[in-house]
C-alpha cells in the first residue's frame, strides 16, 4: 500500500532534550516536507527536499533541522526542543518537479514541556 | 504571510444541502489544491487545479479558479454527515518549490 508512515505518533518531552521523528515513504517519491499545524495558522511549511542531499528552508524553520540520506526518509530533528515547537507535525512527499498532489502521513502529536 | 485563506472559517448546514467554501491568495500560482482533513488525522487531497483551467470536477465536488480575482471556490454538493472535516486550499507560488496553505474552513454536516 503506498503511504507516508510517521513515528512516533504521539511525543511528550521536557525542553532541550533532543528528538528526531522520522517519516518514510514507498512511493519513490523525490520530493519530501514537513509542516507543523498550529490552531487557527494552518499548515506551516517547516523545511522541503526536492531529492537526496538536496533540502531547503520552508516558512519556519527556525528551531528545526532535516537530512535526506535516502529518497525514502526526511526526518525531522529538534536538537533542543522548546515549549513553543509543540505543536501538530505533518509529512508530505510528492513525485516531484512543480508543486503537485502532496501525500501526507498521520501526523506526529509533539508535546514539550 | 499566508498565501491562501479561506471564507468562512466554520460553516454549518444540514445533510443533503450544497456547501461552498472560498480561498483567496495573493500572488501568481501554477496550481491551486484542495484538501481534507478529519479531526487531529492528515490531509487528503482532493483536488488540484492548474492556473489555466477555470473549473473541474470530481464526483460531489466543484471547484472554480478565477485567476484575475486570486480566488478558487470549492462547492461540495448534496452533503453528507461524513463530509464534516475541515477544508483547506493550497497554493504554490510561481517559481516556487513550496506549498502554502490557508487556515481553513471547518464544515459541519448535521444528519
């Protein structure tokens, strides 16, 4: 079945102790995101990878960092996570290209204390 | 700032009638996307409209995309219960690898 699986699921941890979620995709897909939902703001895109060691900066990056290795992972790194990076996490992946169909997995529920 | 929003942020209406919702952007896109999302759970798209088609439709939906207004309308027709989620609208600006999406319209359909 094609999708984008995210782990964990849900997160609760204190501030500064460093996290990674991952997200993988079977769809040989190049182009990867992440995007935090806030109430009230939407999707918020928080960095992209058009393919292998290539990413970019999104809207808020700021407090975040990503590595793409492998066309099939992008996780996702808080290397010193702060209350205000809680918040509801999205991948997405796509074929590639121009912006298209984005397939987006379930969602990583982060809480920092 | 965000490159789409939508109108009206919550709607409410009863099964079987018609539900329309509006997104508005501010600069030139090659695409406008719609997608779903049920409470807490990741966005499923819906669909995607190119700046050069002015209408498209797949099954219950119909969306609109009037370039010269920056504005797209999704219509949902003879609603159900199990259409209530919340709807946003997604653009990319030209030249551009990013998706931008608005704030969204939470729809509920009372049975």
């Amino acid at each position: 079945e094609a999708q984008v699986t995210q782990n964990p699921r849900y997160l609760i941890t204190v501030t500064g102790k460093k996290l990674t979620v991952t997200c993988s995709q079977n769809m040989n897909h190049e182009y990867m995101s992440w995007y935090r939902q806030d109430p009230g703001l939407g999707l918020r895109q928080i960095y992209y990878s058009m393919n292998v060691e290539v990413t970019d900066k999104g809207d808020v990056p700021e407090g975040y960092k990503v590595s793409r290795k492998e066309k099939r992972n992008f996780p996702l790194i808080l290397e010193s996570p702060s209350p205000n990076q809680t918040s509801l996490y999205f991948c997405a992946s796509q074929v590639g290209g121009e912006i298209d169909t984005q397939y987006f997995g379930p969602g990583t529920r982060l809480t920092v204390l | 700032s965000q490159q789409g929003e939508e109108d009206p942020q919550a709607l409410s209406i009863q099964e079987g009638e018609n539900a329309t919702m509006n997104c508005s952007y501010k600069t030139s896109i090659n695409n406008l996307q719609w997608y779903r999302q049920n409470s807490g759970r990741g966005l499923v798209h819906l669909i995607l409209i190119r700046s050069n088609e002015r209408e498209k439709h797949s099954g219950r939906l119909r969306v609109t995309l009037d370039t010269s207004k920056k504005s797209s309308s999704l219509l949902i027709t003879a609603s159900r219960a199990a259409d209530t989620a919340s709807y946003f609208c997604a653009t990319d600006k030209k030249s551009s690898y990013k998706l931008i999406f608005g704030s969204g319209t939470r729809l509920l359909v009372r049975p």
